[in-house]
C-alpha cells in the first residue's frame, strides 16, 4: 500500500466524522414489509399486545388498592373479593394470551431475521453482478467481501432484537405515560422532567456513539481490504522481506480499527448505567413529591378525576421503575441499532450503485442457414448464430454472426481528463487473425476491453457484422466472443466444472474435446482423479501454465465466431507454447481472432499485425511487410527496441 494511501487513511482525530444518513432504519422496516408483508404485521401486533399487556397492571393497581381500602375497615372479605377476582382473573388470562402472542412473534422473528439477511445478501449479490467494470476497479476484494458478512451481520441483531425491543419499549412507555396521566398530572409532570433529561443524555451520548461506529465500520473494510491484499500476495511478501512493513501497515490500520470501536462502544456502554442511575434518582424524587403531595392535601388534578391516595402514589413508583426499565431496555440495543446503520447504509450505498448502462436490444440467436443464406430464428442448438434486429416498424432483421469487426476513429479515456486511445481504427474480417504489439500501457488490452463493451468509448464507431455494439445487449455480445486472459481465474469445483464454465450446457465429452484442443488433455488425464480432480483457491494445487491451459479449453468449449487472446500463451513455457499453438491454430481457423503478445514469435503468422504506441497505432501490416518497412516492428523483430 502506498504512503500517501496509508496517510490518507490514518489521519485519526483530523479526519472528518463521517454522518449517518437519514431513513435508514426507514428502508430497512420497508424492505421488511417488503419481503414479508404478512409476517411482519402478525409479528408487529404480538409485540405491541404484550407489551400493551405488560403495562395493564397499572392501571389496576390503585382500583385494587382503593377496594383494599375500602373493605379492610369493614373485615368484609367477600365483598372485597367481589371487586378484586375478576379483576385479577382478567389479568391472567391477559397474560395467558400474552405469553402466546410472545411465543408467536418469537418464532416469526427467527423466520423473519434469516429469511430477510438471505434476500439482503442475494439482492446485494444480484446487484453486483450487473455493475460496470469501473466499480471493481476502485475496491479492494476484501472491501466488498466485508458487505456480506461485517455489514450484514450487523443487520442480524437490529431485526431479532433492537427493533422488536425498540416497539416493545415504546408501546409499554406509552401505555404507561397514558395511566399516569389518567391518575394524576402532577405526578406526572414530575416524571416528565425526568424524561427530558434522559432524552436530553441519550442524544448526546448516542449521537457520538453513531458517528463512531459509521468509523468502525469503515475501518473494518480496510482491514479486511488490506489483509485480502496481502494474503493473495504473501509470496511477494516473502520473496521481498516485506513482512515487517507489511505487520506495521497491517497495524496502523488495526489501531485505527481499535481506537473507533473503542470509541464507539465507550459511548455506547456508558449510556445504560447514565440512564439507570438517572431512573433512580427519578425514582427517588416521585417518591419523595407523591409524599409531600399527600401531607400537603393538595387536590389532585387527573383524567379520572381521582382522589390522590396512597395506591396512585405507590403505583406511580412502580411505574416510573417500569417506565425508565423500558428506556434503559432500549438504550442496551444502541449498540446493535446504530452499528446496524452504520452497515445498512454502507450496504444500501452499494445497492444504490448506478448499474451498468445497457441500452442494447439487438439479441444473439440461434440460426437455421438456408441454401440461398435465408437467416431463420430456430429454438434449437444448430451450431450457427445470427443478430436478431427489432425495428421501430414492427419488423425483424436477422443478421449472420460472422465475425466482422470494425473500430472506427475510437478515444477513449478511463477517466475524462486522461485519454488513453487516440483516433484508434482497426478493421477485422471474418477469420482473419489481428495482432496487437507494443510496450505494457500502450492500449493493446484497452481496444479488447472496448470490443466486449466492459467500458464505453467516448467518441468514434465499433461495428460488428455492420451492426452499432451500443445497439447490442451487452451479454449476448460477450456470448458471442471467447476470451482468454493474461490472469487465470478458476472456480472452487472440478476440473471439468471449470471447463464447462465456457458453456454451461456442453456436455462431458464437448469438454474433453476442448481440453484436447487446447493441449490440456494430457496433463488432466494425470491428474489424480482426471477430470474430477478438485481446484480451489484458483487453481492453486496447478502450475501456472496448466491453469492457462485450462482457460484456453474453456474458451474452446464456447466455441466463439470472435476469440479475444490477451497473452494467453504469456505463462507458459516454450515446449508448452509449441504443444498449445497447435491447438490454437485449429482453435482459430474460421474464426476472427484479436491476439495481444509480447513474444513476436506467436504474431507472426497473423493477417494484420498493429504496432500501438501511447494509445496510437503507429505501424500496420503483416508480418512480411512490417520488416521490409524497417520501422519500430522491424526494430522490435531484430532486437534493436524492447517492447519495454
């Protein structure tokens, strides 16, 4: 990692705090509504019930006392029971009914948690997959590995929990804040300003706890960003001794890590026992004010138009504990709450990401060639492709895959400010062989990436079979081109899934047929169990010229009218290269080949051979006419230049 990068990130206290956005817990309550729209109402309603049950007791409390009162002089116990059974009878079959309405939404919230963490991970999964190519280009793997699992997890507690507790807290302070007010406003007023100072330190507290754990989760991508970037380049920390700079940069980062989730829950923990200690003191005062109230004589002032007596004043305490025990609750989930908005809304700015623009409606389909060359549309595998082209008129055109590209006056700049091809036209004919040479950062590898649309030229025409790519969906132009690349990547899963992944429905033997293409038939067939043979961590247990040996079958198994070849023979030794180029050639015949080398000797026999220098074709010709030329090819050919 860069030092400007490592400065950029470790600026501590001196780092602008990052604010949590607003309607988080908005979207995620309707994207809960959203996947469930029934659960979630059943499990809404059972909660608030129970809670609304919990809080009942208050209000028949000073009744059952005032009965209490009322007959205790008299010893007439009959009477009292009168006034006091069915009272208590009602309560328990309330709370009968409550404990199965807390079983219910026990169970619907389980139900509901997992089933709403696998459609966040899927739809953010689903989502990615339709991201441009500049999207990855810009985050690290462990970065976005950290989407689905540290920021999804955090989603985990907010919805079995925080929110569940969130209702149930708020529904029971509301019962309760509606008794009280019931039996007496005085008292009242007094909790009232009890409550303001708790909100008053739950803001504050609980604002600074927010900030910091949108830190933390930050953090946490950074770390597992950098850890990814060193685990895949461990051999490059070893061969160079980088291992005590890499532990240092490893703990900058953890200590930025630790000082945010430090801070964070500091906040976060200090909140409860605040509040406790507040409700305490709260619970103290009410006492001490329902006492002087009664020896004063003063007239109650109540919605029932209640004497104030000593069953108000004792329940009123039991309500104020209740009251701050449901607060205090709520504040225990802060934790989960604001670190699930902190992951929320780092996954909702993921989901939020402009997907890759795809205006194309010309489609890819199989065709049936008639003797005179009809193109006919056919539900059948024929083994030959045709565009099929809607126009505004109602009809349709079918258009022969053949092959035929052609780039015309094309810039194109990753970034506005900087162009990397200049006026870049290449012409390509059905089975003709184009090949690309010049030093690394020339554009050889950008002109491919334009062809397959992974990026959007910004001025200039790429035709293929006569047709605008921009009118092209963009997933049936890359169907239609095979590409082998400069990095090998293989899938956890056999050998021969990996062959297959050219063309899902290839059968077994489609598959050895490539592989035999390809030259890798020989060395899988001694693989310990052959085309079974496990690969995982991408092909690790390969030499690196297998695994590209296994690419360029995968290529052949899609059997492609265009094949796109980005140093593809670059990892494989010279024997290997012999054995492989045979394959090749046969891979080739008939079809439009775009070949990127550094070694000379695998273009030479190309139809057209490019020589790009910053971002400009310099030379063109076959391989013949760019040595009797005696320009910068003829210089490279005999040793004079380096590519580099």
């Amino acid at each position: 990692m860069s030092k400007p990068a490592m400065k950029e990130m470790h600026e501590g206290a001196k780092r602008p705090m990052p604010k949590m956005k607003k309607g988080v817990i908005k979207r995620v309550l309707k994207m809960l509504m959203q996947f469930y729209p029934k659960l979630v109402p059943i499990t809404a309603f059972c909660i608030v019930f129970s809670a609304v049950v919990a809080a009942i007791p208050d209000y028949f409390m000073p009744r059952i006392y005032s009965s209490i009162e009322k007959w205790m002089p008299l010893r007439d116990w009959a009477g009292a029971s009168k006034e006091i059974l069915p009272q208590i009878v009602f309560l328990a079959v309330l709370y009968v009914i409550a404990l199965i309405a807390t079983a219910v939404f026990t169970q619907l919230g389980a139900v509901i948690t997992q089933g709403f963490l696998h459609k966040v991970r899927c739809a953010v999964f689903n989502g990615m997959q339709n991201l441009p190519i500049r999207f990855f280009d810009r985050k690290k793997t462990g970065d976005i590995m950290s989407y689905y699992t540290n920021d999804v997890d955090t989603l985990r507690q907010l919805v079995s929990q925080a929110i569940p507790s969130l209702i149930r807290s708020g529904v029971v302070a509301v019962s309760v804040f509606a008794i009280m007010l019931y039996y007496s406003v005085w008292m009242t007023l007094i909790v009232i300003a009890g409550i303001v100072i708790m909100f008053l330190v739950s803001k504050k507290i609980g604002g600074g706890s927010a900030k910091y754990f949108v830190r933390q989760q930050q953090s946490i991508g950074k770390v597992e960003g950098y850890v990814q970037e060193m685990m895949n380049g461990q051999k490059v920390v070893k061969v160079f001794s980088h291992e005590a700079q890499a532990q240092k940069d490893f703990d900058e980062l953890n200590d930025r890590l630790n000082e945010d989730s430090f801070r964070a829950h500091a906040y976060a923990n200090a909140l409860g026992p605040i509040i406790m200690n507040i409700g305490n003191v709260l619970y103290v005062l009410v006492a001490v004010a329902g006492g002087l109230l009664l020896l004063a004589n003063v007239k109650n002032f109540s919605l029932s138009g209640s004497v104030l007596n000593i069953g108000i004043v004792a329940t009123f305490l039991n309500m104020t504990r209740q009251f701050t025990g449901n607060l205090n609750q709520f504040t225990q989930q802060i934790n989960a709450i604001v670190m699930a908005m902190a992951g929320a809304e780092r996954i909702f700015d993921l989901m939020d990401q402009q997907p890759e623009e795809d205006n194309g409606y010309v489609t890819l389909v199989n065709a049936e060639i008639a003797a005179d060359g009809t193109v006919t549309e056919s539900d059948k595998h024929t083994g030959h492709w045709a565009w099929k082209h809607p126009h505004g008129d109602g009809t349709v055109t079918y258009t022969q895959l053949q092959g035929d590209v052609c780039i015309t006056d094309v810039d194109f700049g990753y970034t506005p400010e900087k162009t990397v091809l200049h006026n870049v036209s290449v012409y390509a004919k059905p089975g003709q062989k184009i090949a690309f040479v010049g030093a690394t950062g020339a554009g050889k590898t950008t002109i491919t990436n334009l062809i397959n649309r992974f990026y959007d030229i910004a001025d200039g025409k790429i035709r293929y079979d006569g047709i605008n790519i921009n009118k092209i969906k963009k997933s049936d132009l890359r169907t239609s081109l095979g590409i082998v690349l400069q990095e090998t990547n293989l899938f956890t899963g056999s050998v021969m899934e990996n062959i297959r992944y050219g063309r899902l429905d290839a059968t077994d033997d489609e598959c050895r047929a490539a592989a035999k293409l390809a030259g890798a038939d020989d060395f899988i067939t001694r693989l310990p169990q052959g085309y079974d043979t496990p690969l995982s961590n991408n092909g690790a247990n390969l030499s690196q010229g297998q695994r590209q040996l296994l690419a360029i079958a995968r290529a052949a198994v899609a059997d492609p009218p265009v094949m796109i070849l980005d140093e593809a023979t670059s990892s494989i030794d010279t024997r290997t290269e012999a054995i492989v180029q045979r394959g090749m050639d046969k891979l080739m015949e008939g079809r439009t080949v775009f070949v990127i080398a550094h070694r000379l000797s695998t273009v030479m026999n190309a139809d057209v051979i490019m020589v790009l220098e910053q971002g400009r074709i310099i030379e063109r010709g076959s391989h013949k006419e760019l040595i009797d030329r005696k320009g910068t090819y003829y210089q490279l050919y005999t040793g004079a230049f380096e590519l580099e």
